[in-house]
C-alpha cells in the first residue's frame, strides 16, 4: 500500500491590510466623537441631586465656578455684561432654558444673585445643572 507523500505548504501569510484599516477608522471615529462637546469657560464641580433626570450640557450655558465667577457663551463676563448678553440671548431663545452650571462649593448667595440678574434680563427660563448623588 503506497501513501501518498504529503506536499510541503508554502508559509502562510495574513493580509494585514483590513485589520489596519479598521484601527485606522475607529481611530478616526474616536478623536470625531471626542471632539464635539466643547470645554467649559471656567473648570466647575456641579452639586449633587437625588433627581433621576440628567439634563446635559448645551452652549448656552452660564457658568460659575467656585470662587465666583461667571463665564457666558464661553466667556467670562461680569454681572453687568451678562445681563446684556442674556437680554440678547432671550430674544432669539424663545421658549429654549438657559442651563446655570454652578461649581459645587460656589456660594449659594452668588448663585441666586445670577438667577436674579438672569431673571431682570427677561430669561423666561433657566435650568440649574445638577449630578445625581451616589447610593447614599
């Protein structure tokens, strides 16, 4: 009984080409995805809430950070500036929020002064930006 001689194979060789081009695209995909919310003006902690609902982030967003200050539109401004800016604002808003993004250890006392001055500005409404507290 003769059997036959098996032919030696040839080396194997694997096209690398898809794989690269895959890690190329999600490449790509992430640096896309990671570039489309904007940083804030001023680095904020926001205070925690037992709310469920988490509202995000949109650029008209008022923003203050711990040690008080105010950055509108991506720019720091004082009280005197935001109330012309959120006058403008509100007149093409409509029936839009405008989100107040406070830091966490602001003072509450500058929080409400900017609601207020939000409010002689016409803002119809505003939505204070909160997290949701941890399991207890």
């Amino acid at each position: 009984m003769k059997l036959a001689t098996p032919k030696p194979r040839s080396s194997v060789s694997i096209d690398m080409v898809p794989m690269i081009n895959f890690a190329f695209l999600l490449l790509i995909f992430v640096i896309l995805v990671g570039a489309i919310a904007a940083p804030d003006a001023l680095p904020v902690n926001p205070p925690r809430s037992n709310a469920s609902a988490q509202q995000q982030p949109d650029p008209d967003t008022v923003v203050i950070d711990a040690s008080g200050r105010v950055a509108f539109e991506g720019q720091i401004v004082e009280a005197d500036e935001l109330l012309l800016k959120a006058q403008s604002w509100q007149a093409g808003a409509g029936d839009q929020a405008l989100i107040v993004k406070a830091d966490a250890e602001a003072q509450a006392e500058r929080v409400v002064v900017i609601l207020e001055v939000l409010r002689a500005a016409g803002v119809i409404r505003a939505q204070l930006l909160t997290t949701q507290r941890g399991g207890g």
